[in-house]
C-alpha cells in the first residue's frame, strides 16, 4: 500500500509558488502590448488607395495588374483617336480585397482615363485635384461627426505619375500637374515603357529627370532616413531606393518561359531572321537588370507603404485640416465683426445724441 507524503507535496508548492512569484516581481507584461496592437490591427484589416496618373498607352493598367497580381482592367474600352480630341478626365475607381497568409487588405486603384489626351489639356489635371480634397473633406466631416468609431479612410496615399520616355524629361504638363497635386499626396515618379530604352538611355533619362524635378521644385515622396542602429544591409537597399528615382519599370500580364524557368516579361524580335525562324531575346520585368519593377513593389508594399499613409494622415491630410479650421475660424470671427457693427449701428440709431 502506498502512502503520499504531505510534506513533499507541499514543499515543491511552496518552491513553485515562490519561482512563479519570483518572475511576476521581474516581469511586468506590458511587453505583449506589440502583440496586443498586431492582433487587433490584423483583425481590423488594412486599407491602401492608389491613384495612377499619366497620358494613355504608358502601361498604367498593365503595371497596376502585375503589381497586385490581379486584372482590375476586364472589361476597359479604349476609346478611338476621334473619341479622345474632346474627352474630358474621368476618374474610376476600383477596389479589390486581398488576403495573403491572414492579412486582409482593401485596396482601392484610382485610374485617370483621358488625362493628357486630349488637344487642350489646360487644368486637365484639375479633376485628379478635386478627387484628392474631396476625400480629405469627407473625412474631415467624418472625423468631426458624432460617430467616429468607424470612420472609413479613402484618402489616397500614393500617386503613381508615369512620365512617357519618348521626350527629353519632364514636359510643361506633367511640372504643372506635379507642382498641382505634390502638397496633397505623395507622388512617385515612374519612368515608363523602359524596355524601349538602352541602359545608358535609362541613366540620362533618370537624371534629366531628377534635375528637372529639382529645378522646379516639385516635391516628390522623399524616403525616410534611416536610424543609426539599422543593419548595414537595410541602409544599402535604402539607398538604392534613392537613388532609382524615377523607377523605370516594364510591365507585362504574359507568362514567359526561357531556359526553363517562367516570369513574367515580354519577347520581342530583336535579332536576326533566318528562313522562318527568328530568334527572340526575352526581357523579364523581374528581372533588376531590365526594370525597377521588384524595387518598386518592394516599396510600394513591403516597406513603405505604413510610411506612405504616415505621411498622407501627418503631412497632407494635417494641411488641410489646419486650413479648413483657419478658414472656419476666419468665418465665425467675421460673422461676429459683422453682427457686432451691425449692433452698434442698430444703438446709434435709438440714441441720436
């Protein structure tokens, strides 16, 4: 028969009970808060809105699907040359939901059709602008009403402005579109169609391009600097990032497959014919020596992103809002002059003397 001892078992109690309160006195909790913040964000979702501007037939549809993986372009009719002399810049909006391993995502593309077509394009980008302040201006409203709780956020983040590569730099549209729109959202310049370029073209270009930026003082989205205790592998991407302004992409929707491996990329027939065979040479988009593509969807969406909706909330949408209080403040103290005149005139008259 077999008996327990008692006093074993409350001595390692006791010895547990001390361990455990040993840790409490060295161990607050507060290091879950990150933990905390992530599931109530992850279960909340994330939302991004894009908008894309720039002259028809630059590749905008086909860079915003490889980007995203998606076709958002299905059922686009591209009007006809005689459709285009007298059309007017619509604004379309799409939004799609993307889940990738848990996270959700509501993404919202805003495309610009007919901006740069038409013969005059005086204020042409006068619409994109618009469409800009009405978002800051309904979520002001909206930040302002009595339920904030579950406020929907539309402001853009991020313009994408693609600049053709048949010109010499910058052309008097896009500076006054950029100089328009650089202090209401963040503006990355895209140097578009850079297969049709060398690699030494792509380098004057680019820099042709820096300079005319700089020269009229358009502020394009500027990437943070880094901490001093980052990793000398993330300064050195970071870097590079800087200096790939404009990115100078390719955008393709076709599945190439060379040397047995697939990407996506485009074939074209740059070689020579013999009989009826033609020997292609294939350009991935992938591919850092062909395109900017990886180092743009990098910061367009592992990186930078939460940065590009910081600065949109503390910078632009900061502007606004402090403009749209001025401007109300201006209001009320008016009103208040002109009843405060109003009254005096109204005592002068019942005492004459």
């Amino acid at each position: 028969m077999c008996f327990l001892n008692p006093f074993k078992i409350h001595t390692r109690h006791f010895i547990t009970v001390f361990l455990l309160q040993d840790q409490d006195k060295e161990y607050v909790g507060f290091a879950t808060l990150p933990n905390q913040v992530h599931r109530k964000t992850v279960k909340k979702g994330f939302t991004f809105t894009l908008i894309v501007a720039g002259e028809s037939g630059l590749g905008k549809s086909t860079l915003i699907n490889s980007l995203f993986l998606t076709d958002l372009y299905k059922d686009r009719k591209v009007p006809n040359a005689e459709e285009r002399i007298n059309q007017t810049v619509d604004i379309v909006k799409h939004t799609i939901s993307i889940e990738e391993k848990g996270i959700k995502l509501r993404l919202s593309i805003i495309d610009t059709p007919g901006f740069g077509d038409a013969v005059n394009n005086t204020e042409s980008w006068k619409q994109i602008e618009d469409y800009i302040d009405q978002q800051f201006e309904q979520y002001f409203r909206d930040e302002s009403g009595l339920n904030r709780r579950n406020i929907q956020d539309n402001r853009v983040h991020c313009c994408l402005y693609f600049i053709s590569p048949f010109g010499h730099g910058l052309r008097p549209l896009d500076v006054e579109c950029m100089k328009a729109l650089h202090e209401k959202v963040n503006i990355v310049p895209i140097l578009a169609k850079a297969d049709s370029l060398t690699q030494a073209e792509v380098f004057r270009k680019k820099m042709k391009i820096r300079e005319d930026i700089k020269h009229f003082g358009i502020n394009v989205y500027q990437f943070p600097e880094c901490d001093s205790d980052e990793d000398e592998d993330f300064k050195k991407q970071d870097q590079i990032l800087k200096d790939s302004i404009p990115f100078a992409v390719i955008g393709s929707n076709v599945q190439v497959e060379s040397k047995g491996r697939k990407f996506r990329g485009r074939i074209y027939p740059w070689g020579v014919v013999e009989g009826i065979a033609r020997h292609y040479i294939s350009i991935s988009m992938e591919n850092p020596a062909h395109s900017d593509f990886l180092l743009l969807r990098n910061m367009l969406v592992r990186t930078h992103m939460q940065d590009l909706k910081d600065v949109t909330r503390e910078t632009h949408y900061e502007n606004y809002r402090a403009q749209c209080i001025q401007n109300m403040t201006r209001m009320v103290v008016q009103e208040r002059k002109r009843r405060w005149g109003c009254g005096a005139a109204g005592v002068n008259q019942n005492n004459p003397n």
